[in-house]
C-alpha cells in the first residue's frame, strides 16, 4: 500500500521485521501521502512502524512535523511528540 525508498536497509527474514536508515521516504498508494524521516523501524508482529527521529508528514488536507513517531503502516493513527502542523477544521457544536 505503500512505496518506501532509503539509502540503505536491513530486512530480518526470521522475524519480518525492517529498519530503512538515510533519506527514508515513504510515499502511501492512494493519495500520494508523505512520509520523511532518517530511520524507520517495522515491526511485523506488532504490525507498526516508528522512528526516534524528526518527520514530516503530508497528506492532502493536513500536515504535521514531529520528534519520533508510532503508527500503524497506512499511517492511520500517528502518535508523536512535540507535533505541529495543520490540518482540516473543527467543527464545534452550537449551543
């Protein structure tokens, strides 16, 4: 669902698990969605992806920047520190 290139990897065939390491950028399928980060881990068991680095992430209609991440691999629920960005609207109920 997703196309991921880096200057170098490690795959670990027993396990699943991958780590892209130098210019990682993860573009999502769908919708052109844009992950950058300098390393990102997977893990196949936990089936979800993170970085303790810098990211930046673009999608249409929103975007933020981070210190590390955690998110599933079609970046559905992202979880961050020291996020910023922009992104859709609120819509608060009248009272």
């Amino acid at each position: 669902s997703s196309t991921l290139t880096s200057r170098e990897g490690t795959n670990h065939w027993r396990t699943g698990d991958m780590e892209a390491r130098g210019n990682v950028v993860v573009i999502r399928n769908r919708d052109g969605a844009t992950l950058r980060t300098e390393v990102m881990d997977y893990s196949q068991m936990r089936n979800e992806v993170s970085s303790d680095r810098d990211f930046t992430f673009d999608e249409p209609g929103r975007n933020m920047k981070g210190k590390g991440f955690t998110s599933d691999p079609e970046f559905k629920r992202i979880t961050s520190k020291s996020v910023t960005g922009t992104g859709g609207q609120f819509i608060l109920p009248s009272q």
